[in-house]
C-alpha cells in the first residue's frame, strides 16, 4: 500500500463469503475491495463467530483488549488474518462467550434474538473503538471509520467525544432493524449516562443502537437516493423520521453497487451455459432448461415456451411475500406461467409456499433455505424476476436481474425506484425501459405489472431489447466508492 495512503476501518458484523445473512454482507465485501482498488488502505473488523474462525487458516494475535460487558469486564483477542477472498487484513474480534456459538449471528435456532445481543453488540462497538484509537499500539489508525446497520451503531458514539479521533460514518442498509434494547440494558452495560436523552439514544423508553449511530456519527449514509428521501417520512421513518429530517445536512443517498465479477453471465461459475448481451438466447435457454430439469423430470417444449418467474430472497411482508402468495393461484388459473423461488423467513410464508408447491408440483418451485449457486442459476434461468418490495432501502436481486438478462418486477420504492425503468410505449420507444414497476402498493397493481411483462414476453423482438438494456446498465461498485470517497473527504 503506498504512502499516503486514506485509511479506512470498516466494522460490520458480517462479511460474504465467510457470514452472510443478507445484502449487508455482499455490500462490506464489495465496497471496501472498490476502496482498496482506487488506493485506500482498508482494515476490516468482524466478530469472532464460530463459523467464522473455522474458515480461517493463518492468524495472527494483535493483542488482548479489556473491555467493560454486562457482568464487568470482558476480554477480547484481537486476531489478524489474510484470506484469500479478500484483498487486505482482516480484524477478528475473538470473544468467545459472546460470539462462539452456533448458528446465526443475530438470532438462536427458534428464530429468536440472541438474548445478550445488547452486549454482544456493546462489546464489539467498544473494542472496534478501541481499535480505530490505535489502543493495542500497532502503528496503525484510520483517517475515517466506516461503520454498518445497528450492530455498530455505538462505535460512532464511543468515539464522538475521544480528541483527534476519526471521522466517523454510519451507514444504514435498512432501518426496519434498529437494535432496540432496553434501560435495563443500557445500565447494565454501563453505557455513558448523557447518552440518555431524546438527543441521544433514548427511544421510546428503551435504547437503539440504530438511532446512536445517526446521532453520533459524522456523516449518515444509506443505500440509494430514493431510500435517503423517504426514511424522512412517517411512512418510512419506523419513528426516527423526524430525527433524520433534522440531521439531513449529515444524510446522504448513495446508491449500493455490485461486484461485477461474481454477478456476470459470462463467467459465472454456478451456470451450466454462459451468455452475454450480444447472444444472449442459446445460453439463457439452456441455463432455463436446467432450472427446469431440477425440479421436473423432462423439460419440453411446452415448459421451454411458458414464462418462467424467479424469487431469491427473504420470506418476510417486508419483501411482499404476501403479495406473491395471492398473485401465483391467479397465474397458474389464468397463465402458463410458473415459478421458482429460493429464500426462508416467516414459518407462516415458508408453510404456505412449501404447500402451494406440494399441490402444484408441475408449476411451482420452492426451495426453503439459502443456496448462493441456485440463487445464480434463478437469476439467469428465470424470464422474469419478482421483487415486490413494500420498502427496499437499495436492494441488489434487480440489479443482477437486469445483469442477468431477467427483467424485474419491482413496486415503485427505494433503490427498485433508482434502478428499474418502466416499460411503457416511450420507454420501449427510446430503449430507456429495463423491467416492470407498480406504484401502488397491493396484490392488484402487482398482478397487473405481471400481466404487462407477459405479453411483453410473448414479442420476442421487443423483449430482447428490453434484456439488452437492463444488461447495459452499469453498477459497478466504482461508481459508488467515487461517492464514498469524496464523502470521507469532506
């Protein structure tokens, strides 16, 4: 790394490809490699979680920092490690009555909130803090410190009042998740008594980690343009709206990117047949046929030629999993349509799909749980892409759809609004149009859109088009990390 170089702490609390529940960790491995690449020195600081540290080979001890929990004082390893997925050194926060358990990081088997995520969250926030003063001595200190989503949120408050401390960013991937916690808690912990005010972390008579972060830190980023408007809004705001309207100097929207090199028909490794804009059919149809083949003995013709509609992601009402619940019996009653869907979330949704694929096993495909290559193959063996999304802070599964050549169904919101453009008469006309919106925020207008791209589906001249512009679009994570970095610079 040459001298001179900015230097950049990123703290998050997942990472792909070593723990990944959402968009969250796509876009902290994503973003700081599009930092490293235009010259920043990146640092990235993970928890030690057991899954975790199994996938690391060489590590290195930092030191030990002691740091206060919620029944006194906690010890925490520092390790250094190089991976090969990644392009700089990774800090481990290795605590293991914290962090070294199994399964998900946020939540036990039942689906429940670990119950010490206050302190899990506490203890790394303070050791992340530590780390970004240089407290183990290592010669290292960042110029800004990059924090994500409510599991760092106090990482800017610890450092607020510290001198000749960082700057401080915070980044919010979706602010329905507010790491909200009680008084109880936040005495337990010991957490600075001026923190305690409506000003300050205070919400509703409990705490948010979320809310800290907007509070304390610098500058507030979240994940598209759209997403940055409307979080200022009752309907978006989840109760912090008013407290954004007021920090809106510190608020900017910068649109999340993708890694082009993991999302690109051309040389995914998870597909059966690569393509390209320029020729795009032999290899979409063969990429369709093997979706097909997984879950029908024999895909003919009649199967080729019938539309075939994807859905990669979480099984929650936030994602309109409801709405696609009550369009499938109305297509397989008035289409040949059929569908696939990969994702989990709400036992109430995975049942439901589970059973509309039991009674459809011909049309409908469900695949309960997270599976990256499938995931690959429905973005490009789909013919179109449902992404119904009541609220969608960026999103990322319409961008690779369009990437992909699997023009998206996306309600009018968020980063969908950003990055999908109708198709209507003009938008087909002047070649702008990439996939199908719905403004109105029901099964309806859903069905509709559906309609829409069916028939469009069915003009093959026209629909090529339309593959070929949402394949042209760019969102390249360079594009973003120019905004970042002119953001850290400010």
């Amino acid at each position: 790394m040459k001298r001179g170089a900015l230097k950049v702490m990123f703290v998050a609390s997942e990472a792909f490809p070593l723990v990944k529940t959402g968009g969250l960790g796509d876009v902290v491995y994503s973003l700081p490699h599009a930092l490293h690449d235009r010259g920043a020195d990146i640092r990235l600081v993970l928890p030690g979680y057991r899954a975790l540290l199994r996938q690391l080979d060489q590590v290195r001890i930092l030191g030990w920092l002691d740091v206060r929990g919620a029944e006194g004082i906690v010890s925490a390893r520092i390790l250094e490690t190089r991976h090969p997925d990644f392009a700089f050194p990774l800090w481990v926060v290795d605590c293991p009555p914290l962090f070294d358990r199994a399964g998900n990081p946020y939540v036990n088997a039942g689906g429940q909130d670990w119950p010490d995520n206050a302190e899990r969250f506490a203890v790394f926030a303070r050791v992340a803090a530590l780390l970004a003063q240089d407290a183990l001595d290592i010669g290292w200190q960042p110029a800004v410190v990059h924090t994500h989503d409510w599991q760092t949120g106090l990482v800017s408050a610890f450092l607020a009042d510290q001198p000749q401390r960082p700057k401080t960013v915070f980044t919010i991937h979706n602010l329905a998740y507010g790491g909200h916690f009680s008084h109880t808690d936040f005495v337990r912990l010991q957490l600075p008594s001026p923190w305690w005010s409506p000003e300050g972390v205070e919400f509703h008579g409990g705490f948010s980690m979320l809310k800290a972060g907007i509070v304390y830190a610098d500058a507030v980023t979240t994940v598209s343009p759209t997403y940055a408007a409307e979080i200022c809004t009752p309907a978006f705001g989840f109760g912090l709206d008013g407290l954004l309207l007021s920090r809106q100097h510190k608020l900017h929207g910068i649109l999340n990117g993708i890694d082009t090199r993991i999302w690109n028909p051309s040389t995914d490794p998870h597909l059966p047949a690569h393509y390209s804009m320029s020729r795009i059919l032999p290899g979409k149809r063969r990429n369709k046929q093997a979706l097909l083949e997984r879950f029908l003995p024999h895909a003919d013709d009649a199967a080729m030629q019938a539309p075939l509609l994807g859905l990669v992601g979480r099984l929650v009402e936030q994602k309109g999993v409801d709405w696609v619940l009550a369009a499938i019996p109305v297509l397989l009653a008035e289409t040949d349509a059929r569908v696939v869907l990969l994702g989990s979330g709400q036992a109430v949704y995975e049942q439901k799909l589970t059973r509309l694929a039991r009674q459809h096993p011909d049309r409908v495909f469900v695949v309960i749980g997270y599976d990256e290559p499938l995931a690959h193959q429905i973005e490009a063996g789909a013919d179109l892409f449902l992404m119904p999304s009541r609220f969608e802070p960026c999103g990322l599964n319409q961008m690779y759809s369009l990437r992909y050549g699997t023009p998206p169904v996306v309600f009018k919101t968020g980063g969908l609004a950003d990055t999908v453009v109708d198709a209507t008469a003009t938008t087909l006309d002047d070649a702008s149009a990439t996939g199908f919106v719905f403004d109105t925020p029901d099964v309806h207008a859903f069905l509709l859109a559906i309609h829409r791209a069916l028939e469009l589906y069915r003009q093959p001249t026209q629909w090529r088009r339309l593959q070929q512009t949402g394949m042209r679009q760019s969102f390249d994570w360079s594009d973003s990390a120019g905004h970042y970095l002119a953001l850290y610079s400010l």
